[in-house]
C-alpha cells in the first residue's frame, strides 16, 4: 500500500493528485486533523510515526535481507 500523508487540509488536492499518480493499486491517504507542516499539536508527530512504522512493517519486512555496504579505502 503506497501511502501519502497530509500535514494540513490545504494541501489535500495536491495530496490526492500525488496519491493517483502512485503505479499501485493497494494505496492510502491518510489525514491528520489539525496538523501543520511543524507537527506542533499533541500526539501528532507520535501518530505520523506509527502510521510510518506500520507502512514499513507491512511493506519491508520478511521481503528484504541485511544488506552490507563495505568502504574501499
């Protein structure tokens, strides 16, 4: 599920035209009322980042292994 966030109300038709523009079919957008841009208001920066966390989960886990990136010197 491709997932688009929006910060405040003002920026939901630009959103929503992001969000069509997403190639897969299982996508999301989800609106966080009162929200600005800073996450200024109680509990919001905590609700962005467990909608994060759970898109993450749901879209990395089990399907990526460790990857490790050796420096040349």
């Amino acid at each position: 599920m491709g997932c688009a966030i929006i910060l405040s109300c003002s920026k939901f038709l630009w959103n929503a035209k992001a969000l069509k523009r997403l190639k897969t079919p299982r996508k999301a957008l989800q609106i966080m009322p009162a929200a600005t841009h800073l996450f200024e208001d109680p509990g919001v920066l905590e609700r962005v980042s467990q909608l994060a966390v759970a898109w993450f989960k749901e879209h990395l886990t089990d399907q990526m292994s460790p990857v490790y990136v050796s420096r040349q010197q």
